[in-house]
C-alpha cells in the first residue's frame, strides 16, 4: 500500500512539474516585445550578429536557460548581457516566454 501510494506522489509531482513550465504563448510574445528581447534576438526570434537564434529552440531548455541567467549563472559567452534582462523575470515570464520563442519557427 506504501508503495502505491508513493508511486502516484511521484505521478502528481510530475504531472505539477509540467503544469508549471507550460507557458502562454501570447504572453510571451508581448513579454518578448516588451522586454527587449527584439533589439538582440530579433523580431521573429533569428538571432543576429553574435545573438543566438532563439526561434524552435527547445522549451525546456529555454527555461533552464533563462532561470540561471535570472540567478546570475554565466551560461554561455553572451552571459551578462542576459544576466540584468533576466533578473526581474518572474517565473510566469520565464514559462511564458520559452513557450513564445520554442513557437517561432
């Protein structure tokens, strides 16, 4: 009886887990237009010059990414020029804009 217990526990953390990092794809996209995402990343999320392309990326990944730029990790070379955009990202915002950019085609 533990263990079934325990098994749907761990069922109904995944399944919150998951509800949690869905994002709102159009919130994202105003969050994108409204926090300077486009001067870097570009209107429709291609990159430009040294900014990486951003569009179909990877949801997840895109909010493992954004949460260490939000908690001053160095991620990449182009680190702190994301570290001050993300540190007043909520979550919510994070969620919402992985969903906009992993959108982009």
């Amino acid at each position: 009886m533990k263990k079934l217990i325990l098994v749907a526990a761990g069922i109904a953390m995944a399944a919150g887990m998951a509800t949690a990092q869905a994002g709102d794809v159009e919130a994202g996209q105003a969050k994108y237009a409204a926090s300077g995402c486009v001067g870097c990343h570009g209107p429709a999320g291609q990159g430009q010059a040294i900014f990486p392309k951003v569009a179909g990326s990877d949801e997840e990944h895109l909010v493992e990414t954004m949460t260490k730029y939000r908690a001053g990790e160095a991620v990449g070379p182009n680190s702190a020029m994301m570290m001050p955009h993300a540190m007043n990202l909520s979550d919510d915002d994070i969620a919402n804009l992985a969903a906009y950019m992993a959108s982009l085609e």
